[in-house]
C-alpha cells in the first residue's frame, strides 16, 4: 500500500521511499477529541515510533528522541544533527491538532525562533511547501513517526548547515555536572 501511495509521488526519492517502508502505516482515523479511538490511534502511534526509531538505531542514524504527556496530545523530545563531526542538539515540541490526523503537527524548535525564514513564530519549522501536500494525499496513514522523517529531518538536513554557516548557530559543548 505505502509503494502504491509513493509511486504517484513525483517529490519523494528512492532513500525516503526506503525509509518509509519500514515506518508502519496507521489504521485508525481518530484526534484527540474522540476518546476511545484517539487511545487506538496513540498505540498505533507509539508503535510506529518505536519501529521508526529501531529502524534508525539498526542503520546508525539515530537523531531524535520524543516523549508525551499522558494523554498523547503534547510532545516534546530533542533531535540532533551532526554537522563536521559536532552534534547540534535541539529541543522538539509540538501539539496533536485537534483536526489531527487530517492536519500534520507543527513541529516547532523553540531555540531556533527567528534564525531562518524557513520558520513561524515559536520556532516552529516550515513545511507548508513539501511536506504539508504528501501528509495531506496521505492522512490518516501518516503518523508522527512519518512527520519526523518526511518533516523535521529533512528540514534539519537542509537548515542546519546553512545556519551554521551563516554563524546564526554555534556548537555547544555539553558540559557535565
């Protein structure tokens, strides 16, 4: 199913057509506000997540880390980008939209606010212009395992470097207490 849905998608390349196809696709149609489904729909979510991350760690390309508050309507995390061998970490936080899963979350890196253009006020990342369209053909089978991996990191790939290089960002060395 998720080949069929790719292959009418011009704007996806075969490395993220790979990746996708280990994130599993979500069944359940349902947003916070519809109790006993959201519960169905936060178990799929985890387990998405979970297969997502396993997936990253087995080809050593693990970036991000995310938890929730009880009821799976707020997450917050970090993710990490290495850029010339330095890790540039991050703060994530987003909120399940109440349209969810017809809307995709607006994932938001509060420290970077006002650094690129690419970005809404609160930090959070622009993906009006990729990513907002595939989640769109997509919903509900997309997840928020999908917008990490069609979303954020792709953004970090492409931000982060350039942010770097225009000195907007500097390396941070972590400082242990």
């Amino acid at each position: 199913l998720l080949v069929s849905l790719l292959k009418r998608d011009k704007m996806v390349d075969a490395a993220t057509k790979k990746t996708l196809s280990g994130i599993p696709l979500l069944k359940t149609k349902a947003g916070p506000r519809d109790k006993e489904a959201w519960l169905l729909r936060l178990k799929e979510e985890y387990t998405s997540l979970i297969k997502y991350v396993s997936n990253n760690k087995e080809a050593d390309n693990d970036w991000f880390r995310l938890e929730s508050n009880k009821e799976g309507t707020r997450w917050f995390g970090k993710c990490w980008y290495y850029h010339e061998q330095l890790k540039y970490e991050f703060d994530v936080e987003f909120d399940i939209p109440v349209t969810y899963p017809a809307t995709s979350p607006e994932l938001a890196l509060p420290e970077l606010d006002g650094k690129t253009a690419k970005m809404y006020r609160g930090g959070k990342i622009c993906l009006t212009d990729h990513f907002k369209p595939l989640w769109g053909r997509n919903a509900p089978k997309f997840g928020i395992a999908h917008a990490m991996a069609l979303g954020l990191g792709p953004w970090l790939a492409v931000e982060i470097p350039d942010l770097i290089d225009k000195g907007a960002i500097t390396y941070k060395e972590k400082t242990t207490t």
